[in-house]
C-alpha cells in the first residue's frame, strides 16, 4: 500500500534563506519590508505545489534557550542577534503559514530541527513517508529508507546514497561524523585539526566515534594527540549535533493532517503586502478578473474593419510571436484591444485580412498602445508590417515609474503590480499545457505552434487588454513623478532607433572565430598539460574542490580564504599565489582561454544567423536601475577589449563587403559629467585645459610634478578617480590597488583636498537622496532608492552608494541615448548608406560606404560632443574607421 507523504519544513531557516537571498529594498508602497516575507511564501508556494501531502508543518526555532545552551554556553554564541528587519516580518511569515493552511509549530526550549525530528519519528512509527525541507546537514542523521532531505536552495533531494556521497559517511554516523569536524555555524567544536577527510577516513576504519576515542594508540602524532586531548569535546560535540525525538509537542501527528488552501485567503494577503507575482488565478473569479475581454479572433478583413470603424481611435497591440531572438521569431497573430473588446487577428492564413491588418497597424491616426515596443517593431518589421503612431508603451512607462520595483517589467509583473491582474498562461487556457509570449516567447518555453488556434486567440487578447487598461494609471503616474519627458523625448522614441539596430546586426567573420577556436583550444590543452605535470597528476580542473586539494594539500600553496565548502580557488586568491608557485599563473591562462572559447568564440558562432550572416542582439531598455543599455542574446558588450586574444575576438567584426566599420568613443564621459556636476574647479580646468587628468590626480596624490608621474602612479592616479565615481571606501580602493588601507586613506584624503567641490556635490546627492528618497540624472530621470531607509548600515551605505552614482553613470546612459536618437535622425535626413549597429557603454559603432564616410564622421562627431551643449567641461570622442571594429577602435 502507498505510503502517505509528511512534509516538514525548517521553518528558521527557511525565513533565514529568504532574508539574505533577496535585496532589502523590497517593501510595501508604504515602506514595510517584506523581502523575507516574499521570499518564505514564494518557496512555501513551490514546495507545496502540485500533489499536496496528507500531512505536513512549518517548523520554528521558539526565542530562549534550548538545552544545548544548557549544555554548552557557547552554543550558537557567534551569532549575531535577528536582524531588525527580520524580526519585523514575522508576524507577516505567520500569516503566511496560516494562509497556506500549515500547522505552525514552535515549543519553548528546543530547536525546530528536535521538533522535525520528533514528527518524523511519529510519522515513521504510523508507516508514512517523511521529506525534510531543509539544507541543514543535521537532518542528515534522519535520512534512510522512507525519510529524504530536500534542498530547495540546491534542488537536491538527500537519500542515503547521496548523504554517503557528499559527506562520506552514512546517515548512521553522521551525528558521529559532526562530532569530529565540528560546526561553525553553531558553534559546536569538535576537535582541533580534524575536517571532513580525516573524519571520514576515520569512522571508515574505526567504525563510531566511540570507535575512533578507543582506537588512539592506533594513531600517530598531532592526529592522536588532538583526539585524546579532546575526547571529552567531542563528546559534548556528539550531545550537541544529536536530535531530541522525543519533544512535548502538544499535539498529535493526525492533527497535522492537511487540506487545501482557500485560494481567496491567500490572494487576500498577498495583494495586502503587494505580493502580486504570487497571486494565484485558482480564486473564483479571478480569470475573469485576469481576461476581461472576449476571445474574438477576425476570420476575414471585413470583421477587422468594423472592429475599428474609427481610424482615429486608440488602439492597444500585442503581437504573438515566438523565436530565440525577434529577429527570428515567427509571428501567428496581433491582438487589438479597443475600450472593453479585444480582437485577434491571425496571421498569415489569409492574404486579404493580411492586408488589413497591415493597414491598420501602419495608420499613424490611430494611437498605439503597447508593452515593449522595441521587439513590436523589429518582429513587425520583419514580417512586411509597420507599426505606427506608437504612443505609450507600458513597459517604458512602468520602468520610468520605478526603474527597479519590477525588473525587467514584463508584462505579467507590471499587470500584477498596477492592475492586481494574474493574466493567463497558455496552459490555463489550453488543456495540452502549452504556453508562450506575445511579447515575445524565450527559450524555454513550451512552442506557440502546439496551441490550438483559439488558446492564442485568447492569450494574446488578454495581453492586449492588459497594455489597453495599464496606459491611464501608467500616464498619470508618470506626469505626477515628471517622467513625461524622459518618456516622449528620449526612451520612446529610442525604441525605434534600437529596433533598426537590431534587425540591423552586426556582421561577424565565422571562419575567423572558428580558426580562432581551434587555436584557443590548442593552446588550453598545452597549458593543461603544463599544469598536469607541475601537480604531478591530472585532475578536474574545473572542479574548485580538486583544484583546492592540489594547491593546499599537496603542494602545500598557503590557503588564502576558504569557503562553506572547502578552500577557496577564486581569481583573486590565484593572482596572490601565482608569485609563489608557476601552477597559479597557468591556471588563471588556463582559465582565460576557457572564458574565451565558451563566452566569445562560440558564443558568438551559435548567434550568427544563417541568413544574414550576421549577429543580431536584443537591446534591453527596462532590465539595468542605472538607466544604460544592456545587450542580451548575445551580450555583445561583454567582448574583450583588452589582450591580444580580445583584439583578435573584436577583429572578427568585420562591415559588408565594401563598407568600413566606424567607432566614436567618448573621452572619460562620467569623469567628465562629475566636474560639470560639482563644478569643481580643479576639475574642470583639467578637462578644459586638456591635460591628462589621470596624471593631474597622480601628481597632486604624490606631491610631484606631472612630468615626473611613473606608469604605476597613473594608474592609481586613474583607479582614485573612479573610486570617486563609485563610492569606493578605503578598504575596496587597497584591494584593487594591492596598497594598504591606511595608504588607500591617505589617498583619498588627499583626493578631496584637491577636488573640494567634487567632496561638497558628492554629500549634497547623498543627504537630497536620503531627504526626498530618490535622485535624478541630468535628464530628469528618476531612480528611487529604498536601501536608505534599512537600519542595516551595509545596506544603507550601498544606497549611499547609489545616490552618488547615479546621477553621473544614469546622466551619461541618457546623454548617449540622446546622441543616437540624434544621430540616427540626421542619417535618414541626410540619406547616408550607413547604418548604427552597436552600442557598447560609451562607444557606438557604424557600417558607412566610403563615399559617406567623411560625412557620417562628421554627424557622428558633432551630435555626441554637442549632445548637451551646456556643459562646463567639453566633451570628447575619439573617432576611428577601418576594416574591423578592432581597426577602427585602434
């Protein structure tokens, strides 16, 4: 007979999870912290999805002391006290608890992990089957034939064999096994100088850790001495890590039986705490409330015509498609959403509601409402249709509003947020589970073309009802926050520009990266061989484990750091040992040739379309707080530009036959923006003066003349001014620059001695923020900044961090995105065969024929050095062309 499932969940550390795993600036409208809160119920939520268990209960740590604390004073006494922002969400995790209908259990003088261990025991004697939610290695004792500890964090699931295969020992000893290595997180404290190899060999041979105390005699030097030394600690040890499974709990394990969930119970809460992604569409009623408008679809031009018999009325659009890029995506339909109705409008299954649909679209009378019109256009584009007369786009609208509240504002987030609106899936509208985008279906998702016609009939025109009622409140919350501007005059109308760009593409010579492949590879396999003969044997250079038992246990390389799991291999910690031993160096090659044949070379081949030849990216608008553009599918900003590998990999960017490439980089834009913001007048005479400010600030750190500043004081000198722009303390500048944290001091010290002004600006942007709780960059774009509220000082000192920051990196993002609207403008003014394909942080790279290139130079130029003619300081751009974009960036 089936066994029934007990689920038991570690409630403490559940709430711990989520309180560390998720920002603190998440809160309410009204400023209550919820990340831990939102958190718990989106894991409680995962956890008891599907096939609910007969029996179940979240479980918590009750505050005072335990008898451990008894036992042992020093029992978990590293740890800090609750957070105050924790503790203040508590209350709020019990109602969550309660809402989902769990028992929620706490008794006073034992920990969660004894209370656990007692319902399982009772479970066990009832004949039902026991999973543990938890990542704590204490339940690994429990672990046998019916009992399983589940990971969520890792999404593993521990049975016997796999407890033996991470900790090398069975669930028997593993009690025995935590005895001997201690536990840091508790403060348990096993015995000196035993970790987990030497504990696992031991219990192996000995058997127990009773087995291990008798056995001594057996054992030579530190080992032996350490064990009897501390024989009577490890005992107390084994007391500690042992769990209680006979805990009064008041209660039976009948009384933990569960059913399900009143859906309506936990919308309630979660639309008070403003968990709208968690809102479930089980409540009565709340399809209807997620898809108001009928599931018409037009079988012939005529009903689109009398769908829209005004061609000056607003219409809301949303295109279905579906592709890993959308300039690849197949496209099945449009939805459009006029007050209460929507239609939808298939595609390509009738050349004359075709043709309507296509004058429709292009009609620039009407008004077009949409949700990310950058893709609108470039799918549109590439099906013979034009959207016109775009004039509010709630994706844009939304990130305005609030850059960071509901990243990277897809639509189902931005519904949820403004409307309290769950829209459906295609799997609640299809019974085969389909289900798919219409702005824009990624990878992963299961195909559009396995839905039945009327499951994307209704879909879409859900969607487009959406775009049609989240226009107003989007508008008026945009006028009230004074992002009207930002929203007509730059991103909207960018949208277009970026589309161009991404239908555009950028040419990549595929032979080049292939052969540059083959090379990179040859050259990985000599390095390793290197590495192999200096460690004296082969191992998984990927795995930081191995890599740590080499260079610490067998060539006796000084541990720089450690992890939770082991000995620590990070760059870092390479970079200070290479000194010392050949092994580290080649290990970082080694590394670096990895990174660029699996990020760069054939990254870059996979992402060439076949038909163009060309690589075509996504320009993301809404997914970066900062206001900056970021390139997706692929990240085109993220190849190398230093070393001559990066060279080789920016080489292979090559124009169409008979074109050159073009790159117009600005000079230090935020260094720049910081002396035309504070208006420092050291600063600013460096810029206009011309002289090497890096150097200007070497001098002024050394106390010697500009002339005489070495290569290593410039880059300090350099690294100082950034340090500015960043918010970096003393203790972050000495870690780059290798220097002590008195030194890096001093160097700030001397800093602001200099650039008095850049001091008074930097404190005035800090003390605004914490005043009106947000900044602005130049533009008069707005980035809220929650963080300055915490009661955790690291918290608030990252959001002090923030307000000085982006104010210059968010002015320089808006500065280029003016220049390329700019730009592109004058290009179909003008004519020119040219086109801008990339932008990459400062940069901005064209294609031009010859013949236009003295002109697209000049455009170029002129619109990014004048792009804010009211600076104090002038702008710079460093202007190139030739064969590559490496040629061209020179």
């Amino acid at each position: 007979m089936a066994r029934d499932r007990v689920v038991l969940v570690d409630g403490s550390a559940l709430l711990y999870r989520a309180f560390f795993a998720l920002p603190s600036s998440l809160a309410t409208s009204s400023g209550v912290p919820t990340n831990a809160t939102f958190g718990f119920a989106s894991m409680c939520r995962k956890i008891f999805a599907g096939r609910r268990p007969a029996f179940g209960a979240v479980v918590f740590d009750a505050p005072g002391p335990t008898f451990r604390e008894e036992r042992f004073p020093a029992y978990k006494a590293q740890r800090p006290s609750m957070a105050g922002e924790l503790l203040a969400q508590l209350a709020d995790i019990d109602r969550v608890v309660h809402a989902f209908g769990l028992p929620n259990l706490r008794v006073p003088g034992y920990e969660a992990d004894d209370i656990i261990a007692t319902l399982a025991r009772q479970a066990l004697e009832a004949g039902h089957e026991v999973h543990i939610v938890s990542g704590d290695k204490d339940f690994a004792q429990l672990v046998g034939e019916h009992v399983r500890m589940v990971d969520t964090m890792r999404d593993v699931t521990y049975d016997a064999e796999l407890v033996r295969k991470k900790w090398g020992v069975p669930p028997s000893l593993m009690g025995d096994y935590l005895a001997l290595v201690g536990d840091k997180v508790d403060n348990v404290p096993g015995v000196p100088g035993i970790g987990a190899k030497t504990a696992t060999t031991l219990l192996e041979r000995f058997g127990s850790l009773e087995g291990v105390l008798a056995g001594t005699a057996e054992l030579k030097g530190k080992q032996r001495e350490n064990l009897e030394a501390f024989a009577d600690q490890a005992r107390m040890s084994r007391e500690l890590v042992a769990l209680d499974e006979h805990v009064p709990l008041g209660l039976t394990l009948a009384e933990t039986r569960l059913g399900e969930p009143d859906a309506s119970v936990v919308n309630a809460l979660f639309r008070e705490l403003e968990f709208y992604s968690l809102l479930s569409a089980e409540e009565p009623g709340a399809e209807q409330d997620a898809a108001t408008a009928p599931a018409l679809a037009a079988t012939t031009a005529a009903e689109l015509r009398a769908f829209c018999p005004d061609p000056a009325a607003t219409l809301a659009v949303a295109a279905l498609y579906e592709g890993p890029t959308p300039v690849a995506a197949a496209l099945y339909g449009v939805a459009l959403a006029r007050g209460p109705e929507a239609l939808f409008v298939p595609w390509g299954e009738d050349a004359a509601l075709d043709a309507a649909l296509r004058d429709v679209l292009s009609d620039e009378r009407s008004p077009k409402q949409v949700h990310d019109a950058r893709d609108a256009y470039t799918v549109l584009d590439g099906h013979g249709l034009t959207l016109a007369g775009v004039v509010m786009d709630t994706q844009l609208a939304s990130y305005l509003v609030d850059p960071t509240a509901h990243l990277p504002h897809e639509l189902e987030q931005v519904a949820r947020a403004y409307l309290q609106r769950v829209l459906p899936s295609l799997a609640a509208s299809d019974s085969s589970g389909s289900s798919g985008s219409s702005s824009g279906s990624r990878r992963g998702r299961p195909a559009l073309a396995d839905s039945p016609p009327e499951a994307r009939a209704a879909f879409a025109c859900a969607r487009a009802q959406a775009v049609a009622d989240l226009a107003a409140p989007l508008a008026a919350l945009m006028d009230e926050q004074s992002q009207r501007a930002a929203f007509t005059e730059l991103e909207l109308p960018l949208s277009r520009v970026l589309a161009d760009m991404q239908r555009a593409g950028v040419r990549v010579d595929a032979a080049a990266l292939a052969a540059l492949s083959v090379e990179f590879e040859q050259r990985k396999a000599e390095i390793e061989a290197e590495i192999y003969a200096l460690a004296g044997r082969e191992f998984n250079l990927a795995s930081p484990k191995q890599l740590g038992e080499v260079l610490f246990d067998e060539l006796g390389l000084p541990v720089q750091k450690r992890t939770k799991t082991g000995y620590s291999t990070d760059a870092s910690v390479l970079e200070r040992l290479a000194p010392k031993h050949a092994i580290a160096e080649k290990i970082l090659r080694q590394r670096e040739l990895a990174k660029l044949i699996n990020t760069y070379t054939e990254v870059l081949r996979a992402a060439i379309d076949p038909h163009t030849g060309r690589v075509h990216c996504t320009f993301q608008q809404t997914t970066s707080a900062s206001g900056r553009l970021i390139t997706t599918e692929p990240d085109l900003q993220r190849t190398p530009i230093r070393g001559e590998d990066g060279k080789r990999i920016r080489a292979a960017f090559v124009p169409r036959d008979g074109w050159v490439v073009v790159s117009a980089d600005w000079s230090q834009i935020e260094l720049r923006l910081l002396a035309h913001l504070s208006a420092d007048p050291a600063l600013g005479a460096a810029f206009r003066d011309e002289v090497d400010v890096h150097r200007r600030t070497a001098a002024e750190i050394f106390g010697c003349q500009a002339a005489e500043v070495t290569r290593e004081q410039r880059n300090v000198g350099k690294t100082v001014n950034f340090a500015t722009i960043y918010g970096q303390g003393a203790t972050a500048l000495a870690q780059g620059l290798g220097v002590t944290r008195n030194e890096a001091k001093a160097y700030i010290e001397r800093y602001f001695e200099v650039y008095g002004g850049v001091r008074t600006w930097l404190d005035a942007s800090i003390a605004g923020a914490h005043e009106r709780g947000y900044v602005e960059t130049m533009l008069g774009r707005r980035r809220k900044i929650p963080e300055l509220t915490s009661g955790d000082p690291a918290t608030r000192a990252y959001g002090e961090r923030i307000a000085a920051n982006t104010p210059i990196q968010g002015s320089a993002a808006d500065l280029c995105k003016l220049a390329m609207l700019r730009i592109a403008r004058r290009l179909r003014a003008d004519g020119l065969a040219a086109e801008m394909v990339l932008q990459i942080h400062d940069e901005l790279l064209f294609e031009v024929a010859p013949a236009d290139l003295a002109a697209l130079s000049s455009i170029v130029r002129h619109e990014m050095e004048q792009v804010w003619p009211a600076l104090r300081v002038p702008l710079v751009v460093d202007l190139g062309h030739g064969s590559s974009w490496e040629e061209a960036h020179g």
